[in-house]
C-alpha cells in the first residue's frame, strides 16, 4: 500500500472525563508481542478527553475537516501525532487506559482462551488495509490477552504524495 503518516487516533470511549492514555508502536504484528513490553515503543503518553459513547474521541488529530493553519508549525508541519509508515510496511499499534474506558467489539465467538486466533481484514482501500482484530490485556502488560476484539476507531492520516488528509 501507500507511504502514509498517521496524524491521529480517534477513539469511542464510554465515558465524558479526561482519561490518561498510552499508545505503542512496533514494526511487525503485535501478534507474540502481546506481554512483551520490550518489544514496543511508546508512541504517545498523554490525555485525551472522552466525548461520550458512539461519539469520537481524539488523540492527535482527527478528521481532515477540522484542520486550519493553526494546526502548523512554524515549518508549515502538522503538529499532534505524527507516525511515518512506509509504503507496505506493517505496524502494530497498542492503545491503553488505566481505566477500563475502550469501546470495542467481539468478533466470532467470544472465548477468552483463544490465544491463536486468525487476523481478518477489516478495512482496506487504496492507501492502506487495517487488520483491527487485536487483543485487549487486561491489567496491562501482565495481564490475560482477550480474544476476538474488534477497534471501535479510525485512524487519520495523508498521503505522501497526495497530502490529502483523510
């Protein structure tokens, strides 16, 4: 696929407060990587604030529509989140609460002892395919990896040669 840079996250979250929120970022699936923290970079560790269920909530930047000059740096660079992608590389992204605040979706059947669960494709066009079928740890990187979870989210990005922001 494309060479993209991902400019932000958008989330459904249950509630309306500010949540503390971290998100990692490794080469590869997350698949054998689920518990190993070594094995993930700390992308963004912050705060994003809740806009109620079946409503977004953003990390970065979200949405093409809402972004204005003021979004630039004095380089003209959008300021927020920024994750380079080269064309048809694979990233694996963790997103995680202290609080249990994450919408997601169970896919098939909802057995919690799947460790071997199959990716599906979730989303695909002409820039990127997302394969949204990841875990949720419970207490964190010690806890009990939860299968099927579907994200509940998009992903805001342009196009290198495009730089359309979709």
């Amino acid at each position: 696929k494309k060479e993209i840079t991902i400019h932000g996250i958008e989330l459904n979250l249950h509630g309306n407060s500010d949540y503390a929120v971290e998100v990692y970022t490794k080469m590869g699936s997350f698949k054998g990587s689920e518990s190993d923290k070594e094995a993930w970079e700390l992308w963004y560790n912050g705060t994003v604030t809740g806009a109620g269920l079946d409503s977004e909530s953003c990390i970065g930047k979200c949405g093409a529509k809402g972004r204005t000059d003021d979004d630039d740096d004095d380089d003209g660079n959008m300021r927020q989140l920024l994750l380079d992608l080269p064309a048809n590389e694979t990233r694996a992204l963790y997103v995680t609460f202290q609080e249990a605040v994450l919408v997601y979706s169970s896919s098939g059947d909802d057995d919690d002892d799947d460790e071997n669960n199959n990716s599906s494709l979730d989303f695909e066009n002409d820039d990127i395919e997302l394969f949204a079928d990841g875990g949720v740890k419970r207490k964190g990187w010690d806890g009990k990896v939860v299968h099927p979870r579907l994200f509940n989210g998009a992903l805001t990005y342009e196009t290198k040669r495009s730089g359309e922001i979709i």
